[in-house]
C-alpha cells in the first residue's frame, strides 16, 4: 500500500473511533495520570464516569502538586460516590491498595489505584454493606488480613487467611450499635493482634485474631490503637469523646492527656492522631479546634500554625512523610496544607470538591505518591 493511501485509511480509522466511542478523546487523556497535561483545562477533570468533585479518592503522583481522581472499575463504571475511611497499602507491593467505605464494604486496586473492584467474601461474612473502619495486613504473610467493621447493627473483627478472597468473624459486639474501629499489630511478633471496641475495650489475640482477652477497659469507643515500632510495650489509644491516651507497660495502665491538653486550650474531639515515623517522640493530634505537636510523647504540646484560623474547621487528617519528617499533610475539609520545613511554612491546595478528606497515605516507597480518601459532609 502507497504511503498516502496507508495515512488516509489511518485517518479514516481514527475518525470512526472518535465518532462511535462513547467517551471523548479528552476524558480518555485524562484518565491517565502521564496525559493529564495533554487534556483541555476547561473540561472537569474525570475517570471513568467520576469527576473529582464526587470523586471518592483522589491521588498525586507528584508529591501534592496536581492530584486527579482515581475510582474507575472499568471504561464504564466507577466506585460510587460513597465516604472512605480508610486506605491501605500491601506490605510488598505498593500497587495494591484497599479502600474502606462507609456502607459499601472494600475495595481494592491491583495498578495503583488506577482501577478498582470491589471484594466479595465467598464465606459471606464480609457483608456488602460493611463499614470499613480499618484493614491491617500482617507485614510477615500479606495472605493475613484483618477488617475492623459494623455490619448488620454489630461491630465485628474478621480474619482472612487469602488475602481477603475469604474472612472468618471472630469477635462480635456484644450490644448493637458499638462498631470496632480500631486495629493494631505488635511490630515484632505478628501473631499478635490489637483491637479497640466500641463498648471501649483494648484487647489483644495472641494467636492471629483467633481469640481474644481483654487488656484494658477505657471509658469510651476506642477509635485508634498505636504501638511504637521502636518499642512495643508503648502504646497510644484515642477515646471518643475523651482525647488521647498512653500506656507504657503493654497496656495494662493508661494515662490520660486530659490536663496537658487544657493548658492549651486543646479539645478532646480528636479526628486522628499519628506517630512521626521517623521519630516515636514526636505526636500529632488533629483536632476539632486545630493540629497540636508534642515533641517528648505528649508531656508537653503546642499548636502547629497552620493557615486556618483558630476553630475555624476541625483538622480531618494528617500524614507525615515516612522518608521526610520535615514534609508534613494536613487536610482540613477540601483543603491539602504542605509544610516542607516541619510545620513554620505552609502552601495550600483547594480540591474542586464538597467532600471532606478523611485519609492521607503516603506511599513509603514513593513518597511523591499520595492518595486522598474523601468522605461525604453530613448535613
């Protein structure tokens, strides 16, 4: 064939594909992160059938400085417009990602968040209608996967020994309505588990979530369990409703921050909290009144200026970057805050959305690969 001829059947080919396709050239560009440039800036960004403004979660390949929507299942469906509560990475390979949702059970991607599928328990345990409060992986078998849930009116530990293919319940609330919210796992000794209850028991399995006995009773839904990977006998809990507190013997006695708390003006609403991964000395509470910082594991603790006015918004979410404790994410309803000198100076990011983040992952391979779990405002 001639070369003209060969650039004309070319041409015709092209023009059937932009005519019958039912996705314009556009929203097939910036369904690639790499092409985003190549898009009309005029045209809202999209995935799938998504714009970022429902967008479920979002991500930045660049370390915050351009963030796209990433919830396609396919070429003609996505995650639906639901909250996440929470993201996790796979201990091995970083291009596996669960995603937590608030009443449409998990999600996972196996190409970065490029595309997801939902998980379906063949044991049908997992309910489809589960609230995903936290996932955990056992760093030592990735085929170990513990959900933190309320399903059916109960809250609820389930156990996978496939990688989620199939979960076994063993723990249930023993009142309707009291969630399990929190999971924890000894850093060096991975059959044991942690998990905190609605009804506001810490308990630990000692044989891979199996059975259970009590560690602690605390007076409030615990809502997050975390161990110092320095040195598993220190311990964090956040209480509902009460604040943060620690033990320093592996549980058995607990410490309220309640009164160093005070003498700052700091609330007990706290939204997260979060270990420096660089160093265990150094907490952060976000806040309904702001994010504070101890730099001596909560003897003492200060306000981290950020570029909000004081009780202006609750803090959601926080994330310190696990190769750089100097970079630091706030996000703060729609708005991403970066500090790259340890919280002195801020830049600021305003997402095209009315959804709130409630999760900020850092991937600790790649730290310029960061995901946005997005929660819907409850009016």
């Amino acid at each position: 064939m001639k070369p003209l001829a060969l650039i004309i059947v070319i041409a015709i080919i092209t023009a059937a594909v932009l005519i019958f396709t039912p996705v314009s050239l556009n929203q097939i560009l910036v369904s690639f992160p790499l092409f985003q440039s190549l898009a009309d800036k005029n045209t809202p960004l999209q995935q799938g059938n998504i714009a970022v403004d429902r967008a479920s979660i979002i991500r930045s390949i660049d370390s915050g400085t351009t963030w796209f929507p990433q919830v396609a299942i396919d070429a003609g469906s996505s995650i639906p417009s639901v909250s996440v509560l929470n993201l996790t990475l796979d201990h091995i390979d970083s291009n596996i990602i669960y995603a937590g949702t608030e009443g449409d059970g998990l999600y996972k991607s196996v190409n970065n968040g490029q595309n997801w599928e939902k998980m379906y328990d063949r044991n049908r345990i997992l309910a489809d209608d589960a609230t995903i409060f936290d996932v955990a992986q056992d760093p030592r078998d990735v085929n170990n996967m513990y959900i933190a849930a309320f399903q059916n009116k109960y809250g609820v530990f389930l156990k996978s020994t496939d990688g989620g293919a199939s979960f076994v319940q063993t723990y249930i609330s023993q009142l309707e309505n009291y969630p399990v919210e929190a999971i924890a796992l000894h850093p060096s000794a991975s059959n044991m588990v942690y998990i905190g209850t609605g009804q506001g028991g810490v308990f630990v399995s000692e044989d891979f979530g199996e059975t259970w006995k009590v560690v602690k009773w605390l007076t409030g839904s615990v809502t997050n369990i975390v161990i110092n990977p320095y040195n598993s006998f220190e311990m964090y809990a956040v209480v509902r409703g009460r604040g943060l507190f620690r033990s320093a013997d592996g549980g058995r006695e607990w410490k309220e921050f309640s009164r160093e708390l005070s003498r700052i003006s700091a609330h007990n609403n706290v939204m997260m909290f979060t270990m420096d991964p660089g160093d265990p000395n150094i907490l952060y509470l976000a806040l309904a009144n702001g994010l504070i910082r101890s730099n001596n594991k909560g003897g003492t603790w200060e306000f981290v200026k950020i570029l909000i006015p004081p009780n202006a918004l609750p803090v959601d979410s926080i994330a310190v970057d696990p190769k750089n404790s100097r970079k630091i994410y706030v996000g703060v309803g729609a708005l991403v805050y970066q500090s790259l000198d340890g919280g002195i100076n801020w830049s600021v990011q305003k997402l095209a959305t009315q959804k709130r983040i409630s999760e900020i992952l850092i991937d600790p391979k790649d730290t310029r690969s960061i995901f946005l779990g997005m929660k819907n405002v409850k009016k």
